[in-house]
C-alpha cells in the first residue's frame, strides 16, 4: 500500500473520529444546555430533537470514515499488529472501545428518536423529564442522560488510543530505520574488506 492510501486511510480515520467526538460533545454541553433554556418546557424537547435530528447524517458519515479508515490501516498494519505485543492490545483494546462506542450511539440515538417523536412535550431539559413529562418520554430521557456523557468519553478514549498507536508507529519506524543503517553500514564494511 503507498503512503498516499496511508494518508487517506488516516485522514478517515482521525477526521471520522474528531467529527464523532466533537459532535456528541458539543450536543451535550452546547445543544442541550440551549435547548434546556427554552422559556416555554414544552419547547426543550423539540428544539434539542431538531439539532439531534440535524447531527444524525453527519455523524453516520463521521462513524463511517473512522471504520473505513480503521479497517484499512489495521489492514495496511497487520504484520506489525500481528508480531508486537503492545501493538496487538492496542488494537484489541481499541476495536472493543470502538464497538461500545457504537452500541452507545446507537442507543442514545433510539432514544433521542423516541423523544424527538413524541416532542413538544413539558420537560426540565433536553434529558431530564418534569412532572408533566409523559412516562415514555421520561424514560427514553433518563436513559438518554447517561448516554450524551458515555459517547464523548468512549471517542475521546479511542482519541487516546490512536496516539498512542500513532507512537508506537513512529518507535517501531524508527527501530527499523537503525536497524536498516546498521545492515547498511555493515554490508558497506564488508564490501570494503572483501
């Protein structure tokens, strides 16, 4: 594989992972709080749901490049990943992270559906349910809560652990580079003698 599909694969990979993080993170400190701010409570739910229903394409487009980008640089890295230690619990640690990261917004996704359809309904904020909340809502809110904070903290995990594959990239390149000027010295050293 060139250095090119290197790049491109990458570029997926982290311009994926930093869309699906920053978006789930803006959403739940910056569109819900703004949402929570609505004079009228019927309000809060509608309004949070728009922006939600808005992010929703962008973030499947975001998901979708970080896989692809994953699978071919772990496709590209598999000789590496395969043999190094720390390399192989990287990856392992980061496709069970990556999984989880899925199912959460997957999850929080169904029940911001849920609320969006049921919305203008009385609600405290985008994500916890009033006295007037109707149950089904209230429940698809409390579920929902714990889920806006799980989405950026698993991406910014997987933003954690690709640096730190990125590292160990650079460590192993830079192995090979000594190794390969060491062979390269000898062989000159040998041809001189001989």
């Amino acid at each position: 594989m060139s250095n090119d599909q290197h790049t491109v694969l990458r570029s997926m990979h982290d311009i994926g992972l930093a869309a699906w993080f920053g978006g789930n993170l803006m959403g739940a400190v910056g569109l819900n709080k703004a949402a929570a701010a609505a004079r009228d409570s019927t309000e809060r739910t509608r309004l949070s749901s728009i922006g939600w229903a808005a992010w929703t394409p962008v973030q499947i487009a975001a998901v979708g490049a970080h896989l692809i980008g994953s699978v071919g640089m772990l496709r590209a890295d598999r000789g590496r990943v395969a043999t190094e230690p720390g390399a192989t619990a990287n990856t392992v640690v980061k496709s069970i992270v990556t999984l989880a990261a899925m199912g959460t917004s997957i999850a929080s996704g169904a029940l911001g559906a849920k609320i969006g359809a049921k919305a203008p309904v009385p609600s405290a904020t985008a994500t916890e349910p009033s006295a007037g909340t109707p149950q089904d809502v209230a429940a698809a809110q409390k579920g929902q809560k714990p889920l806006q904070w799980a989405n950026p903290a698993l991406t910014g995990v997987l933003i954690v652990l690709a640096a730190q594959q990125g590292e160990q990239q650079r460590t192993a390149s830079t192995v090979r580079g000594a190794l390969g000027a060491g062979l390269t010295s000898v062989k000159a050293a040998v041809l001189r003698a001989g």
